[in-house]
C-alpha cells in the first residue's frame, strides 16, 4: 500500500504543467458575487458568534464540524502542547526528522533544510484561549527581532534572540468592544502592528511595537487598548475586516473583506491613510469588483510601462486575479478580472518581486477541499501567473505539492515562496527559475517543516483540512522565521542552507 502511494505522489508530484488556463474577463459569477458561496463560509467560521470558536468548513461538500469536533476533544487546548524549556539547544533536521522529544510522535517533525529553534505554547504565550491565526514582525534600528501572534484574544508580543529563542514580552488583547475570534490579521508599517479581525465592532489597531523595547522578559506586560495604541481606525462598517494590508511606501493600509457585503464599499477594498498613525483616516474604497479577500498593493514596477509609479493592488477576488490601479482612491479603476480553471477560493498570492514585478504566485484555498480542477486530487497547487501585462495576466503554470494538504499564506523573498500550507506546516518552494521558464517545469521544493505530525499516516502524507500552520513571518534578516499554528502555539525555525 505504502509503495503504491508513494509512486503515486512521485508521479503526480513530477507534473507541473497545467492543463487549467486563465479565464478572461469572466462573467460575474452569481454564487460568488451573491456572496452564496462568502456567507456560506463565514456562517460555518462564526456559528453564532460564539466567543469560543465554532468550525470552518465550506457548505458545497456539506458542512463537516472538525474543528467542533477538534474543539471537544481538547485537541484546541495549547496546554497539552508542552512549550520547549528556554535553556534547550536547537534541533537539527537529520535524515528528515527533526526530533524535538526523541521517542515522542507528537514532538517529531517531518522536515528537509529547515531546523527547529523553539517552540512556546499559546498559553505560554499569554493566552487564555489559544487558537493561533495570523503574525508578522518587527526589526528595531539596533536589529533585534520582534513578534506578533494572533490569538483568539490578542496578539501575543516576543521577541526572537539570537539563538532563536522565543521570548514572551507580553500581549495586545483583541479590543474591547470585539468577542475572541480566531481571525485576527497582523501586518507591520513602519514600526507599528496594524491589527484587523473579524470579529464584529473589533475596528483596526495600530500599536507601537518599539513599546517592546524596554520590557523586561520576568515582568511581561499586558498592554492597555485604552491608553496604549497610537491610533485606531473606527470606520469600518460594522468593524468587522477579513485582512488589512499596507502599502507602506504610499503610507496607507487596505481593509478586504470587510462586512457587509451591501455595504456601499462593498467589501472591496477600504482605504485607510496611515500617514499619522494616530489619526487613521479613510480616503474612499473600491467597491467595484465586490469582495476583495486578500491584496497586495504596491507601487508599480514593471515591463507594463503605462503603469510605471502608479499604485496598484493585486487582489485575490474569490473566484478571480483583480488587477486595480488604486491611485485614486475613493472609485474603482479594474485593469483586469481573470478567471482560470478550477477556481474555487482565489485567496491570496504574492508578485515573485515587487521591486520588477513580472510574475506572481497565488494560491486557492478550497480547489483541494472541493477537489475542483487541478487542485482534485488533493496535492496543493501553487499557480503561477505572467503579469507582464497587467491587462492580461496569463496563468503559465503550477506547482503540486508532494504531500496532501490545503496550500495557504506565502510571501516570495530572493526567488522563494514561503508557504504556510496547514497540516503540511511550513513549505519553501525555489521559484527562482520562474522568469526563464514560466511551466514551472524546473520549479521545486527548498525546504520544509511540518508543524503537525498528526496527519503524517494519512494516504498521501496529510490531511486535506484545517490543521496546523496559519501564518508565518520569513522576512527576518537572521533568517530566524516564526510559524503561528493554529492547535499548539509558535514555533521558530530556520533554513539550514542559509
Ligand atoms: C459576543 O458574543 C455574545 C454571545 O454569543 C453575543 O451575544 C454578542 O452579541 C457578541 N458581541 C459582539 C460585539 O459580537
Ligand atoms: C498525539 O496527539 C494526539 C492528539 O493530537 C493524541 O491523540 C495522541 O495520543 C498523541 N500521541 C502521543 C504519542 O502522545
Ligand atoms: C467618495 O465619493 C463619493 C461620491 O462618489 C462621495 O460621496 C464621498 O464623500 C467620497 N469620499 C471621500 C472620502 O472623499
Ligand atoms: C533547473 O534549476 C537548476 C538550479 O536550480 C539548474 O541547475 C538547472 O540547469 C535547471 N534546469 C533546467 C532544465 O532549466
């Protein structure tokens, strides 16, 4: 059986290229801009809006209450996940283990090129909840590192030292006027957290994170959403927003997703001016292609030259690629709507470089669960899209994961995507021969560490569900990287060939 499988992930592992092709200008999808296919995934994530969280699963395959079930069994409660003791050394990946309790399945990793550094419970985190979800970082001038882990209550503050040891500092509570919710969104401008969720009347919190700076690591400190945030943005909706993204060179943040869909902005993308971080304003939204799940927005450089300077976001529209010139910031300017085969949740993607951007990864977040197209037989798919025109993106190629599992969140630093790919944990995918060769046909794995052993038996080396790594932050000059899970808590790890 086992020699069976395997030949079959090496086959199919070994076929990059794609038969799926880009869907032009695709007519309006009904289930999706009804927001059928949204609110059937948002009435599955927040059942009743219960402090405690409730499951996740899209309705078209039927409901399945896993992490209600996961929930009932404890399987939720980070304490059963013991944290690594502070004066432990690191552990290196040897013959693609990497054994941080020898003898215990439970504290063994599958990995290749990336070593263990630490692990720290969500409880030890500060967290009374657990229930990890998104994270970024922090460098200060003097070069050390910081973190932010989101939580179902908060957002856990630490700092990695130079040995990649996780230390805990303190935490960001989730605002008071907001229930927990396991979807908390970090990402960094300049040197302040900008803090999302979609919890209702949560809004957006912008915190100092050089506030960190003078904690002491014995006495960490449980900061003050009255007096301790330099600005929040009260304008959203309902308070309510899937993602909030940064542009910081243009000095502004976008919130995506942000309920309700009848809201006159749309859940598209709400402009939030950043340039005094304690007096957020919004400038307008682009309400034009409906719900924006996840963006990247960014001064254009390119090959695209009617484009060059202007400012535009990358958005990942559910069922399509949106290109938006968002210069103008309270109308809708779409460049292009780009469909592609198979499309089932079109939810997150990066440019291969955003200082010449000529090429992108994306990531669909249900083709798997839904076994649609190319994602069908359960191995993640990368896409990897020509956007040398940004009027017409052409989808030019995959990547199939060789382990089952759902592909998630990833950011491209030096010709790498760095993925958080769920019961698979951490993947890095070398894409650097991408520009000569757009199929994909010399795109491989670099490297990976697989946060949760528990679906290591399964057919296929994982489970095709949500489990495991949410988030990780790679950007870290010391190439320390933390990885934010959702079950046990943070781990720090690190490529061994770098
Ligand atoms: C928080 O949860 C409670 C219990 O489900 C609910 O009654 C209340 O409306 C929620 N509050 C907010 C702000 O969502
Ligand atoms: C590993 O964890 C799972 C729960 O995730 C538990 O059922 C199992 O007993 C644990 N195994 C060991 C060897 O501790
Ligand atoms: C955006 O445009 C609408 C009209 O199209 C206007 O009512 C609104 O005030 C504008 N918002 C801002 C912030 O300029
Ligand atoms: C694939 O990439 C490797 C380096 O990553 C290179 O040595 C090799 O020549 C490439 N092969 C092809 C067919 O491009």
């Amino acid at each position: 059986m086992k020699t069976l499988s395997t030949l079959g992930v090496a086959l199919l592992a070994g076929c990059h290229v794609a038969s799926a092709k880009e869907i032009v200008n695709p007519a309006k999808n009904e289930k999706y801009t009804s927001g059928e296919v949204h609110e059937a995934l948002m009435a599955a994530k927040h059942v009743g809006d219960r402090p405690t969280i409730n499951f996740r699963q899209l309705t078209p395959n039927g409901i399945k209450a896993t992490w209600a079930a996961r929930e009932a069994q404890g399987l939720m409660d980070s304490t059963i996940y013991a944290s690594r003791d502070s004066a432990a050394d690191a552990v290196p990946c040897v013959g693609g283990l990497a054994e941080v309790v020898p003898g215990d399945a439970n504290n063994t990793f599958k990995c290749n090129n990336i070593d263990f550094y630490d692990f720290k419970s969500h409880a030890d985190l500060g967290s009374a909840m657990g229930g990890g979800s998104s994270s970024w970082g922090w460098t200060s001038e003097d070069g050390r590192e910081f973190v932010a882990v989101a939580q179902r209550d908060g957002a856990a503050l630490a700092e990695i030292n130079a040995d990649g040891k996780l230390i805990y500092l303190g935490r960001l509570p989730q605002y008071p006027t907001a229930n927990a919710s396991l979807w908390r969104e970090i990402r960094g401008y300049k040197n302040f957290l900008v803090i999302g969720s979609e919890a209702y009347y949560h809004g957006i919190q912008i915190f100092d994170m050089s506030k960190l700076l003078d904690v002491d690591p014995a006495s960490p400190v449980t900061f003050n959403n009255e007096e301790d945030l330099t600005g929040y943005f009260n304008g959203l909706p309902v308070g309510r927003t899937h993602n909030v993204v940064i542009n910081e060179e243009k000095q502004y943040a976008v919130a995506v997703g942000a309920q309700p869909r009848t809201h006159s902005c749309a859940s598209g993308l709400i402009f939030i001016d950043l340039t005094d971080p304690s007096a957020p304003f919004s400038p307008g939204c682009a309400p034009g292609d409906g719900y924006v799940h996840d963006a990247q927005c960014l001064v254009y450089r390119g090959p695209d030259e009617q484009f060059d300077g202007r400012d535009i976001c990358y958005g990942y529209n559910e069922d399509t690629l949106t290109i938006f010139d968002v210069t103008d910031k309270n109308t809708t300017n779409i460049i292009s709507r780009t469909s592609y085969d198979g499309a089932s949740y079109t939810h997150q993607g990066w440019v291969t470089d955003t200082q010449w951007q000529e090429f992108l990864v994306l990531d669909d977040e249900y083709d798997e669960y839904d076994k649609a197209g190319e994602g069908a037989s359960g191995y993640p798919v990368t896409y990897f899209w020509d956007i040398r025109s940004l009027a017409a993106p052409k989808l030019t190629g995959l990547y199939r994961h060789p382990t089952k599992g759902i592909d998630h969140n990833q950011f491209v630093i030096d010709g790498y995507a760095y993925q958080s790919n769920y019961g698979s944990g951490l993947r890095i995918v070398d894409i650097s021969s991408l520009p000569e060769d757009p199929t994909g046909a010399n795109v491989s794995e670099a490297g990976y560490f697989d946060i949760y052993p528990e679906d290591d038996e399964a057919e296929g080396g994982g489970s095709v569900d949500f489990v495991g790594t949410w988030s990780h932050y790679p950007f870290f000059k010391s190439g320390h990287i933390l990885v934010n899970t959702i079950e046990r808590g943070a781990f720090v790890v690190k490529r061994t060939d770098i």
